[in-house]
C-alpha cells in the first residue's frame, strides 16, 4: 500500500502554492507541519482529487487519485467541512454514507459504532445546530471513517478540542495508523510529535524536511529552527 506523489505543483496565476512536491507514504502516521499560508491546504485539497495539479500527479497502489476507486478508500476531514444544522447527527452521518455507498443496514451499525468512538453517543439525535465547536469537529472525524478507509487525510483535525478530546483524538489515530496511510496536517506541534511515525515540515508551498519522529530528539525546538531561521 503506497501513496506516491510525483513532482506535485500547484500555481495560480504568478503564486506557487505548492512546488514539485515528491513523497511516498506507507502504512503509518504522518505529521504535516507549517505554519498558515505554507501550502498545506493546497497540498492535501490535491492528495483528495479535490483539486487538480497544475504538474504532476499523486497515485495510490497506481490508481489516480481522482478515480472513483480511490474516492472508495478514502477518508477525508477537510479544516471546515459542511453539514446541515437542523440534521441531527445522526442524519448527518447516514446522508454521508449513502454518498459512500453503503447500505443503510450497514451504515447505522457504523454510524453507531462510530458515535461511540468520538464520544458522541448521547448526541446523537440532538441537531448539529445545537453542538459546540468541539462537537462539530468530533462529528467530522466520524464522517471521515465510515468506509473503513485506507488512505485518511484530516486537515487541522483537533481545532475546537479541549484537552481530553485531543488526547481520546490521540488514541484514536495511533490505533487506525496501524492499519492505514495517516496524514495530519497542523501548525500544532504537540497534536502529532506523540503519535506520528514520521514529521513532514512545509514552507512556501516546499517541503523543508521530512524524517522519522523517533530520530527527532526535540520536535518543537527543530520546528522554531526551520521556521524561524
């Protein structure tokens, strides 16, 4: 299993969002590091076939990533995504599995189970209208996994958690990563040097260092250095 992004450039006009990008990424968790304006968004909106390179492509197992079969695999929390607020949740997550493709019979046995893991279970019949910030956030991570994705791809996943949901979020990822390509891209140093197997650092729209987490004896000190110096 392998995602391979080949010589990825995004350009709008005369900016270059995100230049000649090359990465493979394997089973594991992968930490997407920089600062707001650094291309991350742009990067990840591309990984998701969402948004089409001006050169190069982004390949999983030799599918393209704006292929149907790779959409079916894919597990996506965009930095704000939409709902509908007078849907309960519950809603919310069954309309979400049929633009899956999953039966209804499975989709509320997932949904469920799902409830439970982002600790929304008691929440599930209220309208999303009614949820905090840190909900909405937790319902979106639970849209994310409904296919059992093997590619997931969560664009500043903890915004609006406190301090216990960003450790249970913590959990939960470092239990998917086993069995998934994981990448969380933040400006939050502290949401990944505890979870990610590697740390991938961007600016200006390049990546400025890429190395296992493991061989990183201080994260945020290395973090001020690239983007400081």
């Amino acid at each position: 299993m392998e995602l391979i992004v080949d010589r990825l450039t995004k350009q709008y006009q005369n900016k270059i969002a995100v230049d000649r990008i090359n990465l493979k990424l394997n089973y594991g968790i992968y930490g997407l590091l920089g600062e707001n304006g650094a291309g991350k968004t742009t990067f990840i909106r591309m990984l998701c076939g969402i948004l089409k390179p001006t050169n190069g492509t982004v390949t999983f197992d030799g599918m393209d990533v704006s292929s149907e079969e790779y959409r079916a695999i894919l597990g996506y929390l965009p930095q704000e995504f939409g709902y509908y607020p007078d849907f309960t949740g519950m809603d919310f997550l069954l309309y979400m599995s049929s633009l899956k493709g999953l039966t209804k019979t499975t989709a509320k046995r997932k949904a469920i189970k799902l409830f439970e893991l982002v600790n929304l279970s008691d929440c599930a019949k209220k309208k999303i209208k009614t949820y905090s910030g840190g909900m909405k956030q937790r319902l979106g991570i639970a849209q994310a996994l409904l296919n059992d994705p093997k590619v997931i791809i969560l664009d500043e996943p903890t915004a609006g958690l406190d301090p216990k949901e960003r450790v249970r979020f913590r959990n939960l990822i470092k239990e998917l990563g086993k069995d998934s390509i994981i990448l969380l891209s933040t400006h939050i140093v502290s949401d990944i040097e505890n979870i990610a197997d590697d740390v991938i650092m961007m600016k200006d729209g390049q990546i400025i260092f890429e190395g296992a987490t493991s061989d990183i004896s201080d994260l945020e000190r290395l973090y001020l250095e690239k983007f400081e110096g």
